[in-house]
C-alpha cells in the first residue's frame, strides 16, 4: 500500500541548489542551471548528474527539446518546506512546535512582541475565516 505521506530523502546541499533554482526560474537546461550556479562552479557532467538524482527521486521531470533535456521542479516548494519543517521539529524538538517557539525566542530570533502579533494573528483567524 502506498502512502503520500511516505518520507522522501533529504536533498543534499548542491540538490537544493538546483532545485531552487528551478523553483525560482522555471524550466531550465543544464548549462542554464551551470550558469546560474555559485562558484565554484561544479563541471558540467556533475550538475546533469545531480538533476537526474533529483529526477530519480520524483522532485524534477524533464521535456525533450531537439536533443536535449529542460529540466523542471515537480515537488512544489511550499510542500518540501513544510515537509522539511516537520522533520526538523521531529528530530531536533521531539515532535514539540512549543519546544521551536521556545528556542526561536530564547535564540532571540523572534521577540516576545512578535510571538504577540502572531497570537493575534491566530486569533483573529479563528474568528474571522477568509480573512
């Protein structure tokens, strides 16, 4: 039985930088992506190695174009963020949102008046929907 909720593998550094990019651009080829790739720029063969891993693992797809391949992103990014959102409260706060809200604050990288704003926020959705 197969589930959509099955845990895919965590992308690596230089996956998430072609995903992305693909995110971002749209569809593109491999010398695009090259292109547009930080430096130190891997060789060629590498980048279209790493989008057929990606293609492998469901997250691109690509058309033929003459001879060649455009690649484009199929997992949305908003689904790989909450899906990696998730694993992270997982492993590192035991499944806590509270633990993550507790350690933002504690890091000082959200103020007390912002947790305020966001409870309003909350607040004010749960009495007025739509809005």
């Amino acid at each position: 039985m197969r589930s959509n909720n099955i845990q895919q593998p965590q992308l690596t550094a230089k996956e998430m930088v072609l995903m992305k990019m693909l995110w971002n651009n749209g569809p593109m080829f491999v010398r695009e992506m090259l292109a547009l790739y930080p430096e130190p720029k891997p060789h060629f063969n590498t980048v279209s190695t790493i989008v057929r891993i990606l293609e492998e693992k469901g997250h691109v797809a690509h058309e033929v174009v003459g001879s060649s391949h455009r690649y484009y992103a199929v997992s949305k990014k908003e689904d790989f963020s909450r899906r990696t959102l998730a694993r992270v409260v997982s492993d590192y706060f035991n499944n806590s949102y509270k633990s993550v809200v507790s350690a933002l604050v504690k890091e000082e990288k959200i103020s007390v008046d912002e947790l305020r704003e966001i409870i309003d926020i909350i607040d004010r959705g749960d009495s007025q929907t739509g809005s």
